[in-house]
C-alpha cells in the first residue's frame, strides 16, 4: 500500500508542482539579497534528510490512523457484513485521498522553503499561496543556537535557531519564522551554517537590510582618505576662528 499510494502522490504532485508555479507564480529559484560588488551569496535548501523526517513522521502518523479505520471497517463488517461492503469504498477513499494530500503537502512545503546567505543579512522564504519572506541583518541577532531532538539526530538533520533584538526569549513553531526569531530548519550542517552566521555578524557593518548603500570601507582610495583630511583641516582652522 505504502509504495502504491508513495507512487501515485509522486505523479500527482509532478502535475501539481508544474500547475501551481505557473497559475500562482511561485517563484523557483531562490530570493536574492544586495550584496558588496564581488561578494557571493549563499542559497540554500533544508537537507533531504529533513525530506525523509517529515515522510517518516507522516507515514508514522498514517499508520496509526489507517490501522483505526481497518480496525472500525472489520468490526462493522463482523456485526453487519452488508454495511460493511458499502462502508469498503468510503473507507477506502478516507485512508486514501488524505494520504496523497499530505504526501503533496510535505513535498511543497519542502520544495518552497529557501535560505539565503549575504554578508549583510539573512532571507528565509516558504509558502506557495502565501509567499512568507523574512529578512534579518546581522546587527540585529542576538544568539545562534541549534535545536536538535532524538529523532532529528536519527536522520542526521538539525534546526538552527536565529533570535533578533526584541525576541525576550520566544521562541518560533516549525513552520515558519516569528517577528523575532529565524527559523534554518532540517538542515545536515548545523554546526557549519552557525560558524559561519557567527562569523558574518562578527564581520558585519551595516545597519540596514543590505540595500542602502552603506559604506564598504575595503574599497576606499587615497582620494577618499585626502578629502576626510582636508574637511577635518578646514573644520579644525574654522574652531580656532571661532575661538578668537
């Protein structure tokens, strides 16, 4: 049943994923953020190890509740065999169809669910009918840390914790990301995104969401460096003017 039903999802949601990015404009390659001239941009998704956690859960889930309905049918079916041959295509279609729904829903939220890297602030992105953005700059983060329970530890997948400024400790859900708090969710190298967010907030000089022209000190010249000493020489003549 399991493959059956695994194999009929795929070829819907083959059909489906072409039908929603073209009715509702799904976007299919990742966001973008400014960035310095030079500078690249690191996009990514959750690991396909956060692919088979959300399965395994959900085939975990399905068992449960497809055993209940056998278990109801065959009990209905022994008090009144009549009943239950009708109830048969009902309980059928009820084990089924929700099955195939679900298998479509984790494969979306997995397929729309997008992370990208600057060296001035983070963008995260999931949603198809809602398209959910949010943007963080590294002056505003607080504390990068990794969530990571037993059964995420089974799959080799780990959540990373982003909490801004104003968050007083709460924490986001597993669907998305809070007003502040960012939620890197299911990916292999947890540790390694931290790293290197850690890195990017020690390094960063920014103060807006990366396009608003701030200054990039690395690219200044000599001229850049006699025109602040000429303004400070005439700043410096005009105060002892003033003083006289």
């Amino acid at each position: 049943m399991k493959e059956q039903v695994e194999r009929v999802s795929k070829w819907c949601y083959q059909g489906l994923w072409g039908v929603l990015t073209k009715w509702f404009n799904v976007p299919e390659s990742p966001p973008t953020l400014p960035t310095y001239s030079g500078r690249s941009v690191d996009a990514f998704q959750p690991s396909e190890g956060f692919l088979k956690y959300l399965k395994f859960t959900f085939w975990l889930m399905l068992f449960i509740i497809d055993i209940a309905i056998l278990i109801a049918w065959i009990v209905i079916t022994v008090v009144n065999p009549v009943v239950g041959m009708i109830l048969a295509p009902i309980a059928l279609f009820i084990a089924v169809v929700p099955d195939i729904v679900a298998y479509l829903a984790i494969h979306l939220r997995f397929d729309t669910t997008w992370y990208v890297l600057s060296d001035r602030s983070l963008r995260i992105r999931r949603g198809i009918w809602l398209i959910h953005e949010t943007t963080i700059t590294y002056e505003n983060i607080q504390n990068v840390k990794i969530q990571q329970g037993p059964l995420q530890r089974w799959f080799d997948i780990a959540d990373v914790l982003i909490e801004t400024a104003g968050g007083g400790g709460s924490q986001p859900g597993h669907a998305a990301s809070s007003a502040h708090c960012g939620l890197i969710e299911g990916v292999q190298n947890a540790s390694a995104i931290r790293e290197k967010l850690m890195t990017k907030i020690g390094q960063s000089k920014s103060a807006g969401l990366g396009d608003d022209g701030a200054a990039d000190t690395e690219s200044w010249t000599e001229q850049h460096v006699q025109a602040l000493q000429e303004i400070r020489d005439l700043l410096a003549i005009r105060f002892s003017r003033s003083q006289q």
